[in-house]
C-alpha cells in the first residue's frame, strides 16, 4: 500500500484531494479541448466535409480496432495495493505488444477496408494511420503513480502539450497541403508528443518482461470482450454510414458527433477519471460508497445537462456564428445528437463503481446491452433512413442501456431503479426550465450575423445558465438543503457576495 492511502480513507481528505483531482482535471481538459476546439474551427475553415468524411471513414477501423485491443494496464497498476518494477515491466510489455499486434492487424484489414467502400485512398491511410496506436502504447507506465496519488497535475500539462503541437502541425499542413492529409498529420504527432513527454515526467528505462502477467490476466479476460462490443458500440454508426451515404455527409455527421461529445471530454470526464481510486478507498463501507456515488451521479448529471441542451438548443445559431454557412447541413444532426448523450451522463461513474467492487461481469454486461440494442437499431436505420435513421437508434440504444446500468448499480448498492431517478428530480426540472427558456429566446437570435450574432449568443447562454443555476437552488433550498451539487453552487453563491459586501 502506498504511503498516500490510509490518509485518503478519512472521508474528508478523500472528498477533498478527490475534488481538488477533479477541479486540476476540468481546468487543465477546458483550456485542452479550447486547442481541440480551435483547431477544429482551424481545419473547418481550410478543408471541406468531404476530407473530415474520408479520414473519418479511415479512423473509423483505427479507432475500432485499437479499442478492441485495448488493455487496461493503467486501471490495473491504479487498482493495485503495491507496485512492483516487474508490475511496471509487465504493463509496458503488454503494452507494447498491443500496439504491434494491432499495427498488424490493421496492415491486413486495410486493402480489403478500402475495397468495401470503393476508395483506394483508404488502404495507404490506414497504414499510415495505425503508427498511432503503436506510439500510444509506448507511454510510460509510471505515469499510473501520479494518477494513484490523485496527482493529475503531469498528465493534464502532458495531455495540453500534445494538444497544442497537433494544432501547430496539423493547421500548418491544412495551410500547405489543403486537402485530408492535414487531418493525418495531426493523428500522428499528437501520440508522438505524448510519448516523449510521459518520459520527462516519468523517466523509465523500458524492460521486456512477463512476469507479473498474473496480475493482470484478471482484468484481460474480462475487459477483451467487452472491449470488443464496446469498439463495435462506438463505431458501428460510422462503419455504416460510410457504406450508405456520401463522403461529404459523413463529414457533417462526423463533425456533429465531435461537437456534441466536447462537453463530456471537457467537464465529465475529468469528474470521472478520479473516481475509480476514491471508490476503491471506500469500496468495503457500502453506505459511504453508496453516499459517494449519487453524490457524483447527480453532480455530473447537473454540469452535463445545461451543456447539452444548450448545445442542442443553439446549435442553429452558434453553427452559423462559428463555422458559416458551409456546415450548416450539420445543425440537424448536431441538435439531435447532443440530446442522445443526456441519458448516459447519469450513468457515467458506473464503470469506477464496478471496477472498485470487483464486478468486472457488470461492465461486460453493460456494454453487451448496448451493443444488442444500438448495433440492430443502427444497420435498420442507417439503411433504412441514413444519418436520421442513426440518430434515432442511437437515442433509443441510450436509453436502454441507461436502464439496464441502473439495474446494476442497484445490484451493487441495494437500491431500486426508482429510487436512483428520483435523486434528480431537481435537476430534471431545472433543465425543463432551461428549455423553455432558450426556446423563447432563441428567436431573438434570428437575423442577427457575424459578431453581433456571437455577442447575442453570448448574453443568451449566460443568461440560461443563470435561469438554470438559480432554480436548481431554489429547489433545492425547498427540499431542506441536502448533499449535493447545490450545495457546492450555494456556497460559492455566498462566497462572491461576502466578497462584494467585504469589498464595499
């Protein structure tokens, strides 16, 4: 056991270095997914739908086939009570071998790839491309000692390093080059800087070795099927839509699908990254872990659902405002698509919660769920109906799947279904009322263009976040004031009025 953990089981230091985890989290992914989102504007404005279709087309066996072999290495060295040089030895080596098998893989799959959807180009951008996840698995495993200490401080300035140098290579290549090869130049460096970066800040002399494989031969066997069915969830919308619409469409889609998740990378997952190690602190005391839970839940819940119906809501303007008119076909699917991510934000922290329980069968179970619900739902509508079509099955698989997740929670913490809603009833009808109000304002937006558009779409947002924040409170004062997200919002309501008073 490291030295840090019988200080963070005192459920006050726990909460609190948990906190300042995710807080470092948020601040550091904010200004990350700020360079993300930034060059994106970058690329939007020097290439066209057709270049973001065909690299996403690419990527979409990239991606798919990396998570399938992907290792949870890093979760198994957090989860361990005493790390050995031969744990850290093991995690490289299967690391290692990782990215060459997938490399290989993927070298095999290509030729055939292209030939599926009639574009030679295909072939030699997947074999370029799949550097990538060989780089990736040549991260230090040391840097899982931060990570064990709720210090994200490296891995966050690691996290906006890479960023920063894929903007600067990939807009000077969209800049040079003008077409999709740009996008591939960004792929590439961004692992790469990752890569010598993680050495700076975790030096370790690699060793090839397997003997600790033991102790993570537990996790393997779990986590590779359900790896597997989570690679097929996660790309099958693309994968199929490549086969059926346009080059230029999937670029829409592919573009939308990016602008919807920048809320869940921005602020959710930096709230849930720390929570596996919290759990596990307190995983054998049930009311604490239960307390704990709901607590981060509804807290995730209440920071992701303004974000994503303001997004769905003013998707209309802000594309206009942002992007211009050549990705104005992308608003539909943009406005659809932010609204099928509200259900999984109350299921975010399970996967910590199963991890920290031991129940890895649950993870499996939950992605297995949502691969027999969404893959069936996408080949009908995506055939039948194109990108609409994929929209609707993707809405209707979340939803599923968000019902079996609180079954299995229930399972883990002794509650019903129920129960577990009806703990965000305040924030459901806060968000109703952040709805109407954005709806009514949203006409006012009509007609307005370049920077008074963006001054307008301003003043709304703050404006609905304000109606949004200020009901959540209000209902939660006339409930008697319980644990929660309010409370956090409360006390740094009174802290800038005793400031101002202080001040005056």
């Amino acid at each position: 056991m490291t030295p840090d953990q019988p200080k963070l089981r005192d459920s006050a230091e726990l909460t609190r270095r948990t906190t300042r985890s995710a807080a470092w989290l948020i601040l550091v992914r904010l200004a990350s997914k700020g360079v993300d989102f930034l060059s994106l504007l970058i690329l939007a404005k020097l290439l066209s739908p057709t270049d973001f279709g065909i690299i996403a087309i690419a990527m979409t066996l990239v991606l798919m086939i990396e998570a399938i072999f992907e290792l949870p290495v890093s979760q198994v060295l957090v989860s361990m009570p005493l790390v050995t040089d031969g744990h850290i030895d093991t995690a490289f080596t299967l690391s290692a071998l990782r990215g060459l098998a997938l490399a290989l893989v993927l070298w095999i799959l290509a030729i055939p790839f292209a030939s599926f959807y009639h574009d030679p180009r295909l072939a030699s951008l997947i074999g370029i491309l799949s550097c990538a996840p060989v780089l990736r698995g040549m991260i230090s495993p040391r840097m899982s000692f931060f990570i064990k200490r709720l210090d994200f401080r490296r891995d966050l300035i690691l996290d906006l390093g890479n960023k920063l140098a894929t903007l600067a290579s990939s807009s000077l290549a969209a800049w040079l080059l003008h077409d999709y090869r740009a996008l591939m130049v960004g792929i590439i460096v961004s692992p790469l800087v990752v890569v010598i970066l993680s050495y700076v800040f975790a030096p370790y002399r690699p060793r090839f070795s397997l003997r600790n494989w033991s102790a993570f031969s537990g996790f393997v066997g779990w986590t590779t099927i359900s790896q597997f069915l989570s690679a097929v969830n996660w790309q099958c919308d693309r994968l199929l839509l490549g086969r059926f619409v346009t080059p230029a469409a999937l670029g829409n889609y592919s573009l939308a699908n990016d602008l919807s998740f920048l809320p869940e990378q921005a602020l959710i997952k930096p709230i849930v990254r720390p929570l596996l190690s919290a759990f596990s602190l307190i995983g054998d005391d049930i009311d604490r872990l239960r307390s704990a839970y709901h607590r981060a839940s509804g807290s995730i819940f209440a920071l992701g659902l303004p974000l994503m119906l303001g997004l769905s809501l003013l998707a209309d303007p802000a594309v206009h405002f942002i992007l211009g008119s050549k990705w104005v076909a992308a608003i539909p699917t943009l406005q659809w698509l932010s609204l099928t991510l509200i259900p999984p934000l109350f299921i975010s922290p399970f996967p910590s919660l199963a991890m920290a329980r031991g129940r890895f069968d649950l993870i499996l179970r939950q992605t297995a769920s949502e691969a027999a619900s969404k893959i069936p739902l996408m080949a009908i509508g995506a055939l039948l109906f194109g990108i609409p079509g994929a929209i609707g099955a993707r809405a209707i698989s979340s939803i599923i799947t968000s019902i079996f997740v609180l079954y299995y929670t229930g399972s883990i913490l002794n509650q019903s279904i129920s129960r577990q809603i009806l703990g965000i009833w305040r924030i459901l009808a806060s968000g109703l009322i952040l709805a109407a109000f954005l709806l009514l304002t949203r006409p006012l937006l009509a007609g307005d263009t370049g920077l008074t558009l963006g001054l307008h779409l301003w003043l709304v947002s703050i404006a609905g976040l304000t109606v949004y924040c200020v009901s959540l409170v209000l209902l939660w004062i006339s409930v008697g004031r319980p644990r929660g997200i309010e409370e956090l919002i409360w006390n740094r309501i009174l802290v800038l009025l005793r400031r101002k008073f202080v001040s005056r």
